[in-house]
C-alpha cells in the first residue's frame, strides 16, 4: 500500500473528478495541527484559489512532476551537494513533493549539513508551525 501523501496523488492523478473527496478529507487537516477556525479558512481559501475557473481539474495533468521531481532529485540537489558554504536545513515531514527522504539524501551527501526534521509539518514548515519552525532556524544559522 502507498503511503497516505501517495495515495493522494494517485488519486488525484488517475480519478481527476475525485478531488472534491480529497477536498473533503483534507478540511478536517487543519495547518499546524491545530483545530481553529483560522487553519479552516486558511484551507477553505487555498481551495477556493486551486478550483478557481476549474483549476483543481488540471492537478491530474500538473501533478506529474512529482514523479518527475524524485526520477530527477540529483539536477535539483546536485549543486547544493558540492557547494563549500555550510549548510543548514529545516524539513517539513510529511512534505508530499520534497519527500523527508530527500532531506536524509541531502543530509548523507552532506555530511557537513545541519538537518532539522520537523514531524506533522508539511510542505511549508515556516507557515504551518511557525514557533517550531523559528526555534529551529536560528540554531542552523549559528
């Protein structure tokens, strides 16, 4: 069985009309994992912004470079992986694009690098938990 972020994206690729269901599943999913009504409306704003003028029916088509994305991780991490500048990373787990085992990758080729892995965030850390997100930052950067 595919994890669940991948299951999503086979559903959303191979079932384009299914992705009200997705819609559905992901409203009780608020950012941050909190339960306000502020992480709703942040969802309920998204969407609306994704399915304008029937855009959520493209995600069939665009979510393709996801795939493309990962058969072709080393042009993207190719050049991070051989600059001298320190490094230091803050990783979202359960991003469904840059996948944590991308971050582990980055980490293994760099073993200079500094890598924060933050559990239940996204792909959006910064936005998703930002006090987690700002007590790991600054501990990269010194």
């Amino acid at each position: 069985m595919l994890p669940v972020r991948r299951r999503g994206q086979r559903a959303v690729r191979h079932h384009p009309g299914r992705t009200r269901v997705l819609r559905g599943r992901a409203r009780h999913t608020e950012p941050g994992g909190g339960g306000g009504r502020r992480g709703h409306l942040e969802l309920e704003a998204a969407w609306r912004l994704a399915s304008r003028d029937d855009g959520h029916t493209l995600l069939a088509r665009t979510i393709r470079y996801i795939e493309d994305r990962r058969r072709e991780e080393h042009r993207s991490t190719g050049a991070i992986e051989q600059h001298r500048s320190p490094l230091g990373v803050v990783w979202g787990a359960l991003d469904p694009v840059a996948v944590a085992a991308m971050a582990h990758r980055l980490a293994e080729r760099r073993p200079d690098a500094r890598l924060t892995v933050l559990d239940g965030v996204g792909d959006y850390p910064m936005l998703e938990a930002p006090a987690r997100f700002a007590d790991a930052a600054p501990a990269l950067l010194a």
